[in-house]
C-alpha cells in the first residue's frame, strides 16, 4: 500500500504488465486469479486474458484474440496500480457452479474416477 500526496490510500495489486503487438494490458486483481491461455487446439492459435475476482466473485476478461505467426507478446510480472478496463465483467453464479460440480461429481464416481 502507498500513501500519495493527496493522502488517499493507493492499493498496489500484484499482476502483469503484458504487451501483444505493442498494445499494453496491466492484468491484475487484489484478492483472485489472473490467468492467461494459449488455445492451441485449431490451427490458429488464440490468446485469452482473464480473471477470478475472489472478492466479488466476477469473471473478469481484459483479452481475447486469434494470434498469427511472428505476433510479439511480452509479459512483466509487475505491481500494477491501475488495470486495463476489461473487455467483459460477469457475476459468477455460485448456485448454478455448484450444481454443476456436483454432476460432473456424480460421474466421476459411476465411472469409478473417484471414489
């Protein structure tokens, strides 16, 4: 935490400074998760920017893109004052998370995946 000199309190979060293309995101949240990920799967590869706010419990995504060949991504593992403004914010429902790990839950046992 930093006192300015205005005396308002300034939160440093820890995050990533990322740069695609020369373009700049500051990917960061105080309490949560920032995940980045390279989808390889179709022959274009995509790049996704994201998050889990564990105090609001928000999805949060700042980038989403489809990557070509000789793209220039940089990441600098930073204390970020200030984020990007996301791209999409979105509560995250617990109720409908819930039941849905208790389903996949089930079939893993009737597998016998877990016990």
């Amino acid at each position: 935490m930093v006192i300015t000199r205005l005396g308002r309190l300034q939160v440093k979060m820890k995050g990533f400074e990322i740069f695609i293309n020369g373009r700049k995101i500051n990917a960061a949240l105080k309490i949560g998760l920032v995940i980045t990920v390279v989808d390889t799967i179709e022959k274009t590869g995509k790049l996704s920017i994201s998050g889990i706010d564990n105090e609001s419990f928000k999805s949060v995504k700042w980038f989403q893109s489809t990557l070509s060949l000789g793209d220039k991504i940089k990441f600098v593992n930073s204390d970020i004052e200030k984020i990007s403004v996301p791209e999409k914010i979105e509560q995250i429902d617990r109720t409908k998370l819930l039941a849905e790990y208790l389903e996949l839950k089930k079939a893993l046992i009737e597998e016998e995946l877990l016990k």
